[in-house]
C-alpha cells in the first residue's frame, strides 16, 4: 500500500489512535495502519437504502414515492349514532421525504380525521367564544367617554427616601412621663426586690 499525502489534520488524527513513533521504520508502519484502518471503517459505515420502508402514495391521479420512519399511527373511539367507531389516524410527521402533500397544488384535508379541522373546532367551542364587534359599534358610557385622563402630577424620585426624624407623640409633646412603681406596695421610688413595706409573713 503506497503512501498518501497528508497534511496537518492527518497528522493530528494519526497521533491520536496510535503511539507516537521513534524511528523511520516505525513511522511508515505507524502511517499504514492509520490508513488500513481509516478505509476498513468507511467500509464498515458505508449505509444502503432501506427498500422496506419506501411506499408508493397516489393522490389526484398523481404518483408520488416516499420514504417513511416508522409506521406511527393513532386510534380515536368516536360516538357516531350510537355506535363505537375507531378513526385510524396516520401521523403525517413521520413522512421524511418526498412531496405527496403540497400546499400550491393540492389539500392536506383527507390526511386526518373531522376532529382536527378549524371548523370542529368552532363547533365545540362557539358557546364560549364572544368575537369583539368593531369599534364603531362599541357601546361606551358617558362618565367613561368624556373622562379626561392625565398622568400623575408628582414622579417619585428614584433611589431610597431620605431618613426624617421621628414624630413625638402627644404624651411626648405634653411632657408626661410614666413613673415607675413597686408591685408590691405601690410606692414610687424602689421596685419589688428593694422593698421594705413588703408585708410580714405569719
């Protein structure tokens, strides 16, 4: 096996699978089994198409083959006069490739189930839905209409307040202050532990 060029990525990638070699004889060896081993694993990845999964869709007389994931489909039980019937659906996400559903050229309605469309939709839910009227037909009062409505007429500054001193309450004001009593004789000027009125035990 002849050798290739290589430049600096090579070079990299090389260093990285195999030890580092010291002599020229190593080297051309090191070289070979980086290159016998790069082609027997693009071999190895080499893909081929799956045919299992290509089917053939025809739609408005036109023929149209797709390549599909795997086959994903949905089952709905729908009450249709009495009676239990299931609605297979097919998910039109798994389709890959392939154009068998165009917006230009044809409609995406048989695909799914009467469940899914806009109409539906509006049946289930025309009870609770109160579409606005347009603006002119608008009923507004007339404290509502001729209310003038300005802004604000002082903006608070930003950043914190400024520190006021606190306001003295009116015992504070008027100079009156509480004295403090003893609990057990109720005499100013000493408190329980200091007492000597304190009464005599039998």
């Amino acid at each position: 096996m002849g050798l290739n060029k290589f430049g600096k990525g090579d070079w990299k990638s090389i260093s990285r699978h195999y030890v580092v070699p010291k002599t020229s004889t190593q080297m051309v060896s090191h070289v070979q089994k980086y290159f016998s081993r790069h082609s027997s694993k693009t071999l190895i990845d080499r893909r081929h198409p799956n045919t299992n999964d290509i089917q053939t869709v025809t739609f408005n007389s036109r023929r149209t083959t797709t390549t599909t994931t795997t086959t994903t489909t949905t089952k709905i039980d729908q009450v249709v006069d009495g009676t239990i019937q299931t609605i297979k659906i097919i998910l039109i996400s798994e389709i890959t490739t392939g154009g068998c559903i165009e917006a230009e050229t044809s409609s995406s309605c048989g695909y799914y189930s009467d469940l899914y469309k806009p109409m539906t939709v509006l049946k289930i839910y025309e009870i609770s839905i109160y579409p606005l009227p347009n603006v002119v037909e608008w009923v507004i009062p007339e404290y509502i209409m001729y209310d003038e409505v300005r802004p604000p007429k002082f903006k608070r500054p930003p950043g914190r307040p400024k520190k006021k001193p606190r306001s003295k309450s009116t015992r504070e004001l008027l100079g009156l202050k509480g004295k403090h009593t003893c609990s057990t004789c109720g005499v100013a000027g000493h408190n329980r532990c200091s007492c000597r009125n304190r009464p005599q035990e039998v």
